[in-house]
C-alpha cells in the first residue's frame, strides 16, 4: 500500500483539495520536485497509481519528469565515467569504488524510470509504472 503522505497528497492539500493542482505548477517547480521527491517516491513504493495515476498521463506533468529525469541519467552517468577515469588512473581508493557503485546504481534507477515513462507516454498506460518499486526495490536506498 502506498503511503498517503506523498507529493501529491501534499498537493492537494496544499491546493485546499483542488486535484487540478498541477495547472497551477511551472514546469521548472513540477522538475524540482522531481528531483527532490518524486523519483525517490516512486522507486520505494510510496505513490499509489490507482489513486494518483491520472497525474502521469498529463502531458505537462509527464514531460517535465522526463526532462527531470533525463537531467540527473546525464548528471550520473558523467560522475560515474569520471570515477572509472579516476580508478584507472589512481586505483585503489575504496571512497571512489564506493561512489562509483552508488552512481552505477544511480543510473540503473534512472534507466528504468525513463524506458517505464516513455512507454506511459507512447501508450497511456499508467499501469506500466505499478512494477517499479519492485524492478528497483534493491536500488531504494540510493534514491
């Protein structure tokens, strides 16, 4: 059961129960909370897709957690080659083969999220999203 404190019970009740909350939100505000909840809602469980799921087929709100999404893919992936240039060049630092794990998981996450929004936004099945805390629950911790 996903848990009823999340972004979009904050929200809503943000908004004094307006559900429509999001046309009230500029696409850099619907990113920052992306980044900042969102994503690590998603990847433990916490959003329920039966109840909020109308939200990611919103065009303007699915946009913008792709464009979200896709910043931090391409943020992680340049920290994690920057760490493999690193270990090759000096190894043996156990801190940078730490990091390096933490970013390779970093972007599996990621990886996911964008392959499962981009196949809610080709096919507006929001039930493609339900298998996610499960496909990342080894990865939660990251997030």
């Amino acid at each position: 059961m996903a848990n009823n404190n999340n972004y979009f019970s904050t929200m809503i009740s943000k908004y004094n129960g307006n559900t429509n909350f999001i046309v009230f939100q500029k696409p850099e505000q619907i990113q920052m909370s992306a980044k900042t909840r969102i994503f690590r809602e998603i990847v433990r469980g916490q959003i329920d897709f039966a109840q909020y799921g109308q939200y990611f087929l919103d065009s303007k709100f699915l946009e913008n957690l792709i464009i979200a999404a896709n910043d931090l893919y391409t943020e992680y992936c340049t920290i994690y080659t920057a760490l493999n240039f690193y270990d090759i060049n000096m190894p043996g630092n156990i801190d940078v083969d730490r990091a390096r794990t933490k970013y390779g998981f970093l972007i599996q996450i990621f990886q996911v999220l964008l392959s499962k929004f981009g196949e809610v936004k080709i096919t507006g099945n929001i039930g493609i999203l339900t298998d996610i805390k499960y496909i990342l629950k080894d990865y939660a911790k990251y997030i």
